[in-house]
C-alpha cells in the first residue's frame, strides 16, 4: 500500500478508541445504546488460499470476480470468502500500515483454514532498472525500518555496545534484525529477512510470462509497456516513502526491487505461523525516484488493477484444492 491520505482518519480513530478505553474497562450492563457482545462464530472448516490488500482499490478487480462471495466483519475488517477460478479464497482488507497489516493477517489465520496468503497491490519502485507499472514478486522481505537510532559521538554516530547492526547505517539510523518467537522453539531468534515460498515463487515464475499488463488506465498511460519481475527483495515499514536519498540507500544497503507498508509484517506473520506466503506488488510511484511529482495519485488505479491480473492468474493456475479427506474444497 501506497497512499497516506486517510492518515488523519487513522489518528481521529486513535483518540477515539483512547478515550472510550476507561469506560469499556467498566462492568456496565447492555442497554439499547451498548448492544450485548456478539457470539463468537465458528472458524470456516474450508481450506483457503488467503488474498490480502490494503486498501479499496487494491481488491476490486478481485472482489468482482468472485464467484458465491460472503462477507462478514471481523475485529473491523471485512472478510469474503468465495471462489476464485474454482479455488476457495478469502479476500480481506487490512488496512494501511504494519500493525494493520499483521493484526488482520492474525485474524485470518484464527477463524479461518487458511492454507497459504497472498498480497496484491502497490508498491514504490526501489530498483531504477523498474519503472511504474511493473509488477514486482519479490523472494524476500525485511523490515528496514526496525531499527536504533543512534546518538551522536565523535563526529558521527554509535549505537549502544552489544547491539547487532548487520546493515550500515543512514545517518544515524541503523537497521537490525527483529526478534522472532515461534512455537516450539527453544529460543526466540533474530531475523531479518522473511522468504516467500519456494513452491509459489516458482508457479508465479512459470504464470509470469502469460500476463498482458495494462499500459493506459483512465486516459493516461506509461511511458513503456510494464513487466513482471519474480525474485530479488522487498522492505517495508510504517512510513510513505518519496525521498531520493532514502530509496538510494534501501537498494543500495538491501538491494531492494519494492518498498511499502505491508508485506514484510504479513510474510513475518506467515512465518510465525508456518503458512506459505508470496506477495504480488505493482509500482504505483518510484518512492521519490519521479522524475518530477510523485504518480501514486495518477497510477495506483492502473498499478492496483495490474497487481490482481498477475494474481488473478496465479490463482487459477494452483493446482485443485481438497478437503483432508480428499473431497474437492469448492465451497
């Protein structure tokens, strides 16, 4: 995800959820105004390849094409489960950012059978050899802005004594792995990258030379015909990146194809879990790389819509889903 637009409606929400907090501690009884807790609902028994955006624009030419589709809501996410070229699917929108991204991943994971979690939509273009347009399925993501910012010593910076920094610094920022706990491990670990699946990178390799891109959308279009490119990395984190500065530094320091607001906490969420995770990123800008304004405005339409083609395609060409007892999963 791409857009900064609804941040002030991200912090309104913030206050008010903060203020309404001391009150929802209280015991009060249910009354017409404070509606009793809804019941918990069952989990959906029916494997599902699991399809996350972030944003509106991101899932509609998904959401359109699914077949049976039934929503229901979720902690405040929307959730739809339908089929999709004959495959059982969840789409949901997580909202922008980090935490978004991996509280609705989570969700998804707890109330439905979620066999593997895909992303689709846009990203700002790290590598200059990229141009808008292009769709990027990185074989990695990390976190590049979990991070210690460092204090100033002797005409530059040190972080603390003891501290891993793997990656050289910008400025007084230096990146570092994040501690990872997973179930059953004797230790927690530290880690950086988080890797897509080995076995869905190599179908979205063999389904990415039958995708036409789209090179117009609303009357304006790209300068040249975009392209997909599988492998490489992607970082994400909690802020909109367009400066020139900083995208020189992330493909320099990480050799990054994509940067946005996401992935890297799904693929972190996918790995806690041990669930196949792959995501689909269309560029939308080149994160301060424009040669004059940022484009997110004017292409995240034609950006999103390319990211869903690229899935929608590697959807249909997954092999047939079944139930554990081998029935086909076409609910």
């Amino acid at each position: 995800m791409r857009t900064g637009w609804t941040h002030g409606l991200g912090l309104a929400a913030a206050a008010l959820l903060a203020c309404a907090a001391p009150a929802a501690a209280r015991a009060v009884p249910p009354t017409d105004a404070q509606p009793a807790p809804a019941l918990a609902l069952a989990p959906d028994p029916v494997p599902r390849t699991a399809i996350l955006s972030a944003f509106d624009p991101e899932w509609q030419v998904l959401r359109a094409a699914l077949a049976d589709p039934a929503e229901r809501e979720i902690g405040g996410t929307r959730f739809v489960t339908g089929t999709l070229h004959g495959q059982p699917v969840l789409l949901f929108l997580s909202g922008m950012s980090m935490v978004n991204a991996a509280m609705a991943t989570q969700n998804a994971l707890d109330h439905f059978t979620v066999r593997r979690i895909l992303i689709s939509g846009i990203a700002g273009g790290v590598d200059p050899a990229l141009h808008v347009g292009d769709v990027v399925v990185p074989e990695r993501w990390g976190e590049y802005l979990e991070s210690i910012f460092a204090r100033a010593a002797g005409g530059g910076f040190a972080p603390p004594p003891g501290h891993e920094t793997p990656f050289p610094p910008y400025g007084m920022i230096y990146p570092r792995a994040v501690e990872v706990r997973r179930a059953g491990a004797a230790a927690p670990e530290r880690r950086f990258w988080f890797a897509a699946d080995p076995a869905l990178l190599a179908l979205a390799r063999r389904v990415a030379g039958a995708v036409r891109l789209e090179r117009c959308a609303a009357g304006r279009c790209l300068d040249r015909a975009p392209r997909i490119r599988v492998g490489g990395a992607g970082v994400s984190g909690p802020v909109f990146l367009d400066n020139a500065q900083v995208r020189a530094y992330a493909f320099r320091t990480f050799h990054a194809e994509a940067v946005d607001m996401e992935s890297a906490a799904v693929a972190h969420v996918a790995y806690v879990a041990g669930v196949p995770f792959i995501a689909f990123r269309s560029l939308s800008d080149l994160a301060g790389g424009d040669p004059r304004a940022n484009q997110a405005a004017t292409f995240f339409g034609l950006a999103s819509a390319n990211a869903a083609a690229v899935v929608d395609a590697f959807v249909a060409a997954l092999p047939p889903a079944t139930l554990p007892d081998g029935r086909p999963a076409d609910r």
